[in-house]
C-alpha cells in the first residue's frame, strides 16, 4: 500500500495527524499482512524523528512494516552516527500496489483518534473544548526529541492547566532536553517551568502499567496522548477515555485545560 504527501508542510501539521488521518481513512486492520509505503513532497520534508511516527504506527493498521524511500536527510542521520555500511531498496517503478491513497497536506487539518480506537479519527476543531484531566507526551510516537521540541514552542511562558506528563522516549531524547534551547532556555526548563512533569526515559503508561505508572490513567479520567493506542485500558483504566493526538495539539491543550486546536495558539 502506498500514501502519498503532497505540498508544504503547515506548522501546525504534523506526522501524528498523517498517520491518524491514514489510520481513520483504512481502519486498525486495513493494511493487515501488507507494508505501508510512505511518499511524497511532505514526507521527505520530515526530519527522522517524524518519519518514525508513521512508520512506528504501521502496526495500528496491521500492517507488517512502514518504509519511507532514502533520500538525503536519511543519509545525514546515519553519516551523524558514522554509520556507512548499508544497503539501499528502493521500489521498483512499474511495482503494483494494493492501493494507493494520496493527500495534500496544505488542506489537511490537525486530527484525533477519540477514544476507543487509533481509527475513530476526528478534526481536532470537531471536539475542542472536550475538557480534560490528564495530558500525556511520551511513547516511541511521541516522545521523540521533535516532540518535546514542539510541546516547548508553546508551553514557553505558559503553565498547564491540569497534569500534564513528559517521558522522553530514550535516555538520549532525556539528555538533549537538558541540552537543547529555546530563546535562552533548555526544554526541560520550559517543560518544567510550565508544570510538567518529566519522568525518566520509559514506556510508562503508553502501556498501562501498575498502579503507580506515571501518567497512568485512573477512573473517570480524559487523556489526550501522543501515544499510539487508546484501547480501553490501555493507558491503564478500562474506565478512562483516551485522545490521540500529535504534540502540537496535546501541548496546547494543556494550557487550556480543554482539546484545543494548535492553530488557536501558534
């Protein structure tokens, strides 16, 4: 299967709200035993840490891998790790695909998949003012440096309305936040400043977890997440209700205490 991404990025826009619109279009089960190629304009003006949100979320559609053709800025990223022993694929040009989906970013708007699936995809607009409890940015599709980088675009200067957590994906997405600025301040200086809080690098409650999981969630609560499921129980209560959402989006809403759409505050 093949999705195609047409036109300029928008700042508000990112591979979160790509993969939620893919997974809304063919269902959790719509790309089951097939790979899931990823091309066009708009995906090779990702940067690395955006492109594995959507190959990293393949599997919410069963599908069996995500690949994204090598272009230049693959080639930096490995020449960055002094890693230069490796073998190019690329897709044949007469290669036949089940189907083929095409989009144009510059049209598209930010999405979230309400709960209790990654394929109950919605516009963020349609549900804003949906009043929340717990914020939540973390997890291999979310807890990428970009991630915390964009959450800090709008979380500086600010504070969250109500617990907002941050779990870096890996020890070095941990390390770069101590290390990496802003005008003048680190992200996690930001993240902090703004009521975060921040957890060591983990799975956490991407996966649930025991009771005393951070951001886990509990009765009764309304998590939006940039995790990449939201099953019932998922993130730890059968009787929670989880957004998925990108980080733009969870990062605004936590200022307002309500899903709110980024472009109301970038």
């Amino acid at each position: 299967m093949k999705f195609i991404f047409e036109g300029r990025m928008p700042q508000y826009l990112t591979a979160k709200d790509m993969i939620l619109q893919i997974l809304g279009d063919i269902t959790t089960d719509g790309a089951t035993y097939r790979a899931m190629e990823f091309d066009g304009s708009a995906v090779h003006q990702l940067n690395i840490d955006e492109r594995m949100t959507l190959t990293n979320m393949a599997v919410e559609a069963g599908g069996m891998n995500g690949i994204i053709p090598v272009d230049e800025i693959t080639q930096q990223y490995l020449a960055q790790r002094e890693i230069w022993d490796y073998d190019v694929f690329e897709s044949d040009a007469d290669a036949k695909y089940h189907s083929v989906y095409e989009y144009n970013v510059e049209t598209m708007e930010p999405v979230v998949a309400k709960p209790h699936s990654p394929d109950n995809s919605d516009l963020v607009r349609n549900v804003a003012g949906t009043k929340l409890t717990k914020c939540y940015i973390g997890s291999c599709t979310g807890g990428k440096f970009t991630d915390f980088y964009n959450a800090a675009k709008i979380l500086q200067g600010k504070s969250v309305k109500v617990p907002t957590f941050a779990v870096p994906a890996s020890t070095e997405v941990a390390r770069r936040l101590r290390k990496e600025s802003i005008n003048g301040q680190t992200i996690e200086e930001i993240l902090l400043e703004a009521g975060c809080v921040i957890a060591p690098s983990s799975c956490a409650a991407c996966l649930g977890g025991p009771a005393d999981t951070i951001g886990r969630s509990v009765d009764k609560d309304v998590v939006i997440s940039t995790t990449n499921r939201n099953f019932p129980g998922r993130m730890g209560s059968k009787k929670s209700e989880v957004y998925l959402a990108s980080t733009l989006t969870v990062a605004a809403s936590a200022v307002t205490g309500v899903i709110t759409d980024p472009r109301e505050v970038l």
